[in-house]
C-alpha cells in the first residue's frame, strides 16, 4: 500500500494512478471519481473528501488523475489516515481503487 506524507496545513497536488493486475492503467476517462480520506476504514464519515469535479482528468485514458488538496483538507491533526479512490462508470459497474496511506505530520512554526 502506497504512503504520502504531506505536513499540516499544507497544499499540495497529490497524482494517483488505478492499474488493473497486468500494471496496465484503467481508462478512467469516463468514471465518476471520489476521494476520501479518514482515519479509520471503519469511520462511517471522510475526514475530508474530494468531489469528481476537482479532479485533473488530463491523462484519465491512461490511468493517471490528479487533485489539489487544500490547506484547509491537510489541516488536520498529525496521524496516519486511510485514503480511498473511487471509481463508477455508467451503470451497475462499481470499482475501487487499492487504498493508500495519507501521514499527515505535524508543521513546524517558528
């Protein structure tokens, strides 16, 4: 499982790329996307999440998106969180990406 570390409060772009089990990227050009992020997977509730529209979907025919995490989403406090991309297409078809690790790391102020 891949891990990000990003420090409080800090914004940041964060590229995620979905491959199927030949390590070739999903076409996820027509996917409706959803990236949530909490501290437990068993937490009914995302920390804070990121809407299908706030994604960067220039390369999604090769697998790759991207989006900006705010300073506001990053401002959390220091631990290590479970991210989740999902991705549904058109009809019953629902796919969810492998989760990753978020480490969120406390800021260093003057």
């Amino acid at each position: 499982m891949e891990k990000m570390v990003i420090k409080q409060g800090e914004a940041k772009t964060v590229t995620l790329t979905v491959k199927d089990g030949l390590g070739t990227g999903v076409d996820l050009s027509g996917a409706a996307l959803l990236l949530g992020v909490k501290k437990d997977k068993s937490e009914a509730e995302y920390t804070f999440s990121k809407a299908d529209l706030e994604f960067d979907k220039s390369q999604a025919a090769s697998g790759i998106v991207s989006v900006n995490l705010s300073a506001e989403d990053t401002d959390q406090p220091e631990a290590t969180y479970i991210g989740e991309l999902r991705c549904a297409w058109a009809g019953p078809v629902i796919k969810k990406s492998e989760d990753f690790f978020l480490q969120i790391k406390r800021a260093v102020t003057a």
